[in-house]
C-alpha cells in the first residue's frame, strides 16, 4: 500500500485557535469569544468521530508512525488513494480543500503557553483540540474545535501568514462562510480524515507488532475464559470500536499502550502491582491459583516476601514473573503462569524479547533483581522498622495484621486510615465534627465524648464558630482537646503538605516520649512536616485566623478600634448581625502577649515583610485587636503604597509549618 509523501511538510504555518478570555468552561478560564459561533452539526460532523480522529493520531504518534510535535498535516489526495487502495472508499473527489491537519501535540492541545498582546504584558491561552482543513492555494483555514459539551466551525485567515500577533489572529477568526458545494466537501473530508486514521491505525497495530505482543501476553498469563475477552479489549484499544458506555469504555482514556496494557492485566485480575501489600498479593495469587497461602509472621521487604512467595506457588507450578516498566517498586506488577519447567535464571529469564517502542521486560524472579530494586529494598526496611514501633505507640491491635496489609513506602499507610486510627484532613476543606473525630474517637473508646461536649444539641465547635467563617478543619478537632485529656489520652496531629493527620496516644510519659522519637523520625524520613501533641492549653494555636470575613484596610486611614468595629460591622452587615460581629470580634484567638505576622506575597521574586505585633492588654489578642494591631503597623510601618497599592481586603492569617509565625493572605480591594 502506497504511503509515501501522506504527510504534507508545507511551510504554509497555521496557529492553531485559542479559547477567548472569561468564557468560563469546565471550572476554567478560556478567550472570550468576539464573534458569533456556528456549531457543528452531529449530523455532519459527529462529536464521536471528531474524538476518535484525536485519540487515534495521538496513537500514531507514539507509535514514531510521524514525528510532527504539534500539527500533524495530511494531503488528502493521498489519504483517497490509500483509502481505495486498501478497498475502504472509492471515486470520492475533494476539490476545496487539500490539506487536513490535527491539532493534538502537548505544545498546543490542552496545555497553557504565554504570548503577548498590545492590550496586556502576559496573557494566557488555553488551545482546544482542533481539525484543520484548507487549500494550499487559497488562505482560508477552517477548523473543527471541540469545546465543552459541542464542536464549533471556525474560519481563520490570517494563519496563512507567519504573524506571531496571537490578539490580530483572534480578531480576525469568524464564523464559517462556505458555499454549498464547499460543505458538502468540508463534510466529506472529516469523514475521509477519520476513515484514514482508522486504517492507518489497524495497519501500523499489526506491522509494528503491538497485536502479536498482546497476544502473546494473553497466550501466556491469561485463563482460556479470559483469553478472547482480552484480545477483544486490545483490539478495541485501537480501533475505539466500543461505546463510551461499555464496561471497557477505559479504552478512550488518554493512556499509553503500555500503560494501557498493565490497566487492562489488573482490572481482568491477571496481574497484581508489587506495591500493592503482602495480604493483597496473597489476596490475587489465591484467586488465580486456587492454592492456600500461609505467610510467615513477618517480612522485612517484598523481595524477601516474593521470594517465599514464589516458592510456595513453584511446589505447585505456578511461576511468578515480574512486568517491569522501570526498576522500583511503583513501575512493576507481576504476573503467574503455570508451567511443567521452571523458568530459565540468569540472563535467559526473558520470555518475551524486549521492544522498547510498546512492550515491558517480563522475566522471571531471579537474584539479580535484589540489586535492581536495592533502593526500593532498603527504603522499606526503614519504613517497616519504624511502622512497628510507631503503631505499638498508637495502639493498633494487631500489628502482624497491619504489617501485612500496609504497603510498605510509608509509615501513615492507608490502612491506618481504613482502621481508624488516624483521620485525614484537608486545610481547605471546612467538614463536620464528626465526620473528622467520630469514628477515631470511638477507635479510642470516647465515642459519646463529642456529643457529650456541649448541654445542647449543637455541637461543641458549632457553638465557637460562626457560620459565616471559613474554619480549618483541625481547629475544630483541637475545641476537644482538653475533654480527650480528661480522659487521660492525647490528641496529637501531623502536617504534610496540604493535609493535616490527626490520631489519638495514651497521656503517659513513656508513651510521649516514645512518640516523639517516632515522629522525629517521620520528619527524617520527610513524610510530614510537622507535628503537635495537644498536651497544654499553649498547644492549641488556631492554624486559620480572620477567614470568611471581609474587611477592607487602604494606607491612608488609622483606625482606632473602635472605628474598626463600626468597618467591621458595615462591611459584613449582609453576613452576620452586631450581636454576632461582636461574639467574634471579642473572641481570644492567640493566648500569647505577641505574635510575628508574615505578609504573603503572590510573586516569588519579592521580598515578604515581617513583623511582630504586641496585644493591647500584654496578654492576649481578639479577633478585634489582631485586626487592629495589623492595620495599624501596615499603615504607620511600611510603605503601603509600594507593597500592596491603593486598598485591599484581608482573606486570613495562616499559621506557618514551624508555628513560629501567621502569614498574612490578602487580595486587592
């Protein structure tokens, strides 16, 4: 079949169109539009077709069938000839247009670049997915943009030019004009465009082998009653010839072969990942096999698991083998076959001959894989030395159990939070009391202590905050901290990252000081970043301050106090009542005579002013003094002007890693 000179290497250069500014879509900020839309019709240009021409070129192109980075151009007199040739279509003529091209490369399609524009220094663009038709010997551009629910016909003439002016080409983008005639082609060529990245697709899926390793795979590690099913699925990874609906609609998902080939071996449970844990691996093996799996009491890594493992399945047959993407833990999944001979060592262990374009390195367990995984090795007796002592420290009850079932690459696995013994929170995501402390509290024996916390139905925290407040959730949890110390435990949290970790210790020293040394540890090991254990009234600093509530401060005016109550009650009349305002301005919110505030900055490069703030009364701020105290250093200290401008509105004070100081986080009035 005749596919020489199919991609068109013309100089003539086409932008691909941009989404216009405040044309909100998804939860994101595309262009604005300046011109009217004409949409697709599902008739002519079906959405389905349009998505299967974008997946299926994206598959072309990591196959190397091309190597254009960011518009893939074809000649459509070429994708006719090879349509008849390969008895697909026939006596089909294109005269309007000669050139097809898809706009799909990671330069363009999806992804965020800069340009610049008379009107502004920067200005973002976010690119759609687009098919491009034209005539080389004309200078209209049409294109087929995807957008959220709907495709749009564009037509675009100043990309026959080499301007740079992205402003001038969004201006000059129209609805599409065509004749009669010209539709009827334009409809025709996006039916020839899919139709040829169809066959090209079929035809590189057997040339290149893809076909031959995926059956190979399933010849080797699939049942006879999976067999078929699996080959199905591969076929329709290349074809798309399946419903979005089906139960393999996975197979539109932007995945690589390789990766999709490792999906597809876990969802048919015929591969495991070996980061899963030790239970789950056994779990899989049991269910391939049919065989009782009896685990010694304790393993200090996978590979050593594996290896027992492996011996226990080969008294019967079976032979483990491991799918490597790379040499760590993440990357690799294993496979079982059942064979009369054990599996060649050394070098030879490969049954499959690698191909670095689509397939995996499958070999058999061998001891030179010790040295491969060697970080991996290590990194878990770690993390298991300190898992043990860590959940003997937090009580788990049975720690052989809990071994078996983490995973091995961290000590605050999953499995803790499945068993209660630990809560995860995020600090943006305000939650119900009990939906944080409940089930951990009841882990602890304390399940009434939250409803028990107040004389009324409303809770403890519910009755401290407003409504109108945006609360972190751990300053929730720490309202109750004294009543977990009354029932001598200690309620303790880590932070990492945007999440904080909250568990429950006995309030012993022994166990304190066994705790800290753990979670030293875990700071080592850089697995949070900080951690507290509420043990005094000075622990329990509120990690969010002034969040929910508006309030405006500008460099030219000094308030006193109360002029900034009578701001405070204007500017938040519509939220809340005077009672109300005054229940939260004269809240205690930091216990200590002063307190170092940070102002956030949004660009990196500048510099972020610190100072100290002392309480009016040298003991203690409200809600009302640390306003205060802020506005009135932000006004008589600093260059208002030059670090913030004209006016603006506090968001909130955010209480630092360390705990050393509250970044101040503000935004323009």
């Amino acid at each position: 079949m005749f596919f020489l000179n199919m991609f068109n290497k013309t100089k003539r250069k086409v932008i691909p169109l941009a989404y216009y500014l405040n044309y909100e879509q998804d939860g994101e900020y595309s262009e604005e539009n300046y011109n009217d839309v004409t949409l697709a019709n599902p008739d002519d240009f079906p959405e389905e077709l349009f998505e299967k021409i974008i997946i299926m070129t994206k598959r072309l192109h990591e196959m190397g069938v091309y190597e254009e980075k960011e518009i893939v151009r074809f000649i459509i007199p070429k994708m006719l000839e090879a349509l008849e040739t390969g008895g697909i279509l026939s006596g089909v003529s294109i005269s309007s247009f000669d050139t097809a091209g898809i706009v799909f490369g990671e330069n363009y399609a999806g992804w965020i670049y800069k340009g610049e524009t008379k009107k502004k220094d920067e200005i973002l663009y976010r690119v759609p997915y687009q098919l491009i038709f034209y005539h080389s010997k004309k200078e209209d551009n049409y294109f087929i943009c995807k957008t959220k629910d709907k495709l749009e016909l564009r037509q675009n003439k100043v990309s026959v030019t080499n301007s740079e002016n992205k402003e001038r080409i969004i201006k000059n983008t129209k609805s599409i004009s065509l004749t009669e005639i010209e539709m009827k082609e334009l409809k025709a060529s996006f039916s020839i465009l899919f139709m040829y990245t169809k066959m090209n697709i079929l035809l590189k899926m057997k040339k290149l082998g893809y076909l031959t390793f995926a059956e190979k795979i399933a010849e080797d590690f699939c049942t006879s009653t999976t067999k078929e099913a699996f080959i199905s699925c591969v076929n329709k990874y290349f074809s798309l010839s399946i419903s979005k609906e089906d139960e393999n609609n996975f197979v539109y998902e932007n995945l690589s072969f390789k990766e999709f080939l490792l999906e597809l071996l876990i969802r048919n449970n015929e591969s495991s990942p070996l980061s899963s844990s030790y239970a789950g691996i056994i779990k899989w093996a049991e269910e391939k096999t049919g065989i009782k799996i009896r685990p010694k009491k304790e393993y200090h890594d996978h590979m050593e698991f594996i290896s027992h493992l492996s011996d226990v399945l080969a008294a019967k047959e079976y032979y483990l083998y491991f799918l490597i993407k790379k040499d760590v833990f993440q990357q690799t999944a294993l496979l079982l076959k059942k064979e009369k001979q054990e599996p060649l060592l050394g070098k030879q262990n490969d049954i499959f001959e690698p191909n670095s374009n689509f397939s995996y390195e499958i070999t058999a367990l061998s001891e030179d894989l010790l040295d491969r995984y060697a970080e991996d090795i290590s990194i878990e007796r770690k993390v298991r030395e300190n898992a043990k002592i860590f959940y003997h420290i937090i009580g788990v009850e049975n720690i052989d159990t809990m071994m078996m079932n983490i995973i091995g690459n961290r000590v605050l696995d999953y499995a803790l939070f499945q068993n209660y013994y630990l809560s995860v929170v995020c600090s943006d995501e305000d939650r119900d009391i009990y939906d944080i402390l409940s089930e951990l509290l009841s882990r602890y024996d304390m399940p009434d202590l939250i409803k028990n916390a107040s004389d009324c139905d409303v809770t403890l925290d519910a009755l401290y905050f407003l409504e109108f407040e945006a609360v972190n959730p751990v300053d929730r949890a720490i309202l109750y901290a004294p009543l977990i110390r009354q029932n001598k435990k200690l309620l303790y949290s880590f932070e990492a990252g945007d999440y904080f970790y909250l568990g429950i210790i006995e309030d012993t020293v022994e166990t304190k000081e066994s705790f800290i040394k753990c979670a030293n540890n875990l700071l080592e090991m850089k697995e949070i970043e900080n951690y507290v254990i509420y043990d005094n009234e000075d622990k329990e600093m509120s990690v969010n301050l002034l969040s929910g509530m508006d309030i405006t401060i500008d460099g030219k005016h000094m308030y006193t106090q109360k002029e900034l109550k009578e701001k405070f009650y204007k500017e938040n009349a519509e939220n809340i009542s005077k009672e109300e305002a005054d229940t939260y301005l004269s809240r205690i919110v930091i216990k200590k005579p002063e307190v170092k505030i940070c102002v956030s900055n949004y660009e990196e490069d500048e510099e972020e002013p610190e100072f100290t703030i002392k309480a009016e009364n040298g003991k203690y701020f409200t809600n009302l003094d640390l306003l205060f105290q802020i506005q009135k250093h932000l006004v008589e200290k600093i260059d208002f002007a030059k670090v913030f401008g004209d006016e603006i509105c506090i968001l909130s004070l955010r209480l630092s890693v360390d705990r050393e100081k509250y970044y101040l986080f503000w935004d323009a009035a």
